[in-house]
C-alpha cells in the first residue's frame, strides 16, 4: 500500500513515511487522554469500527463472488 500511494501522489517517501509516523504519535497520544477521561468511548467506537468493517467484508465478499441474492431485480417488460 505504502508504494501505491507513493506512486500516486509522486511524492517521497521519506515524507509519506513521517507523515504516517506523526498522524500515529498524535492518535496514540488522543485515545491514551481520552481513555483516561472516558474509557466507554474507547470501547464502544472500537466495538462499532469492528462491526463496520466485518459488514464492510461481508458485502464486499459477497459482491466479489457475484452472489445473485445481491444484485437488482431488472424490470420487466410488458
């Protein structure tokens, strides 16, 4: 992924890669503060950012196979 998005935004890597670094350093600082006011919220968006991305595989998957309960009725002609 790291050299796609370095080919398609043609620029270095150096950069892409602290920039990456930094966005880490700092969502790591925020949920370890936030964690510490509210863990509640910790669990619940984890919890929800799970389910999310299970159904996200599941559709994903089932269009990937051409499943046909996924695809629309055509209408029909009279």
């Amino acid at each position: 992924m790291f050299r796609h998005i370095h080919e398609e935004v043609d620029a270095r890597r150096t950069v892409l890669a602290t920039a990456i670094a930094l966005d880490l350093v700092v969502l790591g600082a925020f949920v370890t503060i936030k964690a510490m006011a509210d863990p509640l919220i910790i669990v619940v968006s984890t919890t929800a950012i799970a389910a999310i991305a299970a159904f996200e595989y599941v559709y994903l998957r089932k269009q990937r196979d051409g499943d046909p309960e996924d695809t629309e009725p055509t209408p029909r002609e009279h």
